[in-house]
C-alpha cells in the first residue's frame, strides 16, 4: 500500500541515545542512527531480545530524548512527542473494572471529549471492530484476541496518525495470530495509519510489513539494514505458501541467527 508514500512521517537523524548511570558504564543503543517511516507505510522492527526495539519505541513516543539528533513527525522536529504517537503495548492494558465500551472511551476522555460523545463513536465502531454485542462485557470474560481488538480500537481512537505495536500477538495461540495478522490489515487499509511493529516472529513481520528493519546488538551505528518485503498485496492465508515469502523468510532467518550469534 504505502511503501511509496509521498513523504516522511516519522524520522531519526542522526540519532544518539545512551542508558546513561547503570553499573558499571553507560550502555549506547544508538550511534547517529538515521532512519525514516513513510506515511500510511507498514514497517516491522525484527532483531533479536536487547537489540533496542523497545528503546525506538520510547524514542519515538517521547518517553526518552536523544542525547544527539533530532526526531520529527510529518517533517517536523518533535521534542514533546507525548501523544502525538499511538502506542499499544503487548500487554493490552485494559482496565479490569471497565467494560469494553468503558475502555474504548477512556482515550478521548482523556483529551477532554464529552463521556456521551465518545461513547457515540466506540458504538460506532463495534461492528467492524468484531466487538459487536461484547460492549457491557469486561475483559476477564474476552478471549486474548478480542482483548486485542479492543486495545487497537483504543488506539485507533487516540487520533494519532503513527501507530507503534510492540508484539501486540505474541501471546495469542498460532490460530488466533494468524486470524490477527489477517484482520489488522484490514483495519491498516481501511484507517490508514502509518503502523511500526515490533516483533521477533520472521513470519509475522514478512506477511504485514512493506519493509522490515533489521537490528544488531547495540550500539547499532548509522543505520539500520533494511529489506523491501515483495510479497504482493493483498495478502492471504495462501500468500504464506508462496516462493517469494519462503525465500525471503529464508533470508532473514540466516539473517537474524547470524545476528543471535554475534
């Protein structure tokens, strides 16, 4: 959809960024790392446990501030990051004692819309969320799946137009993923969004993504390594089967073991 997206939506330059007063030294991630994310382009962040996905993420929601370089969004240099970016974590967080209307509405409660209109547009949004019917049900009694349904309608509803999902799938069965994988495309072309994604899961990151983005070990200096996923869309349960998505997931899991081993 949107690898050819006319401008840059969320962009590092020449980004630096320590963990800084941990024994026994400063720990670097970052080293003038330049990078950029498309408008309405769907990116995953693939690499190995401690390789700094988590930190890109609170970099680019504004939960931490590079020591050097500069981040924008839509061209724009952005110090005070905070809520311009949509973020979903892999625990949903879901409020227990609020049922999924009530959780829905909690976003725009904050930004100070009126209880009864953003109650209006959860409603609204029920059905093509697979929410229907489930709005006085709290989230003990929803299936993991649903759960997550219902964190990215919470996020969608936030109003940013840069989504970040850190492994929002990852402890869902393989059944339900695939189903998950599969309906947030849906919901990407249908919203949209500029979505970044983190994951650990080759398959995953191949069937949803229009480019993956490799990390190393840190510090990780320059630049990330990046490969165009060709897999046509849209994409399928049979795309999965496909010589192009074999290969490159051939690929990259030569590349990631080489990256585990370093």
């Amino acid at each position: 959809m949107s690898s050819k997206a006319a401008r840059d939506h969320l962009s590092f330059s020449n980004v630096s960024f320590s963990y800084k007063g941990r024994p026994p030294s400063s720990l670097s991630i970052f080293e003038n790392i330049t990078v950029s994310v498309k408008e309405k382009e769907f990116v995953s962040i693939l690499g190995p446990s401690g390789s700094g996905k988590s930190t890109f993420f609170r970099l680019a929601t504004g939960l931490e501030q590079p020591d050097t370089g500069s981040i924008s969004i839509s061209q724009k240099e952005e110090k005070n990051r905070l809520g311009k970016v949509g973020y979903m974590p892999q625990q949903d967080l879901l409020l227990p004692w609020r049922t999924v209307l009530e959780n829905g509405v909690l976003p725009m409660e904050l930004q100070g819309v009126s209880r009864k209109e953003a109650k209006k547009q959860v409603l609204s949004h029920m059905k093509e969320f697979g929410l229907e019917g489930k709005e006085n049900v709290y989230p003990q009694q929803l299936s993991g799946g649903m759960r997550q349904r219902v964190s990215f309608l919470r996020a969608i509803l936030g109003g940013a137009d840069i989504l970040l999902l850190d492994e929002p799938f990852s402890a869902l069965d393989s059944m339900t993923r695939f189903m998950m994988q599969e309906w947030l495309l849906l919901q990407w072309q249908k919203w949209e969004k500029t979505i970044i994604f983190i994951t650990h899961d080759v398959e995953e990151a191949i069937f949803l993504s229009d480019r993956i983005l490799m990390l190393t070990p840190p510090p990780i200096q320059t630049e990330f390594e990046t490969i165009d996923v060709t897999l046509p869309r849209p994409r399928t349960e049979e795309s999965r089967s496909s010589p192009v998505f074999m290969e490159l997931k051939q690929r990259l899991l030569q590349k990631m073991r080489a990256r585990i081993e370093l």
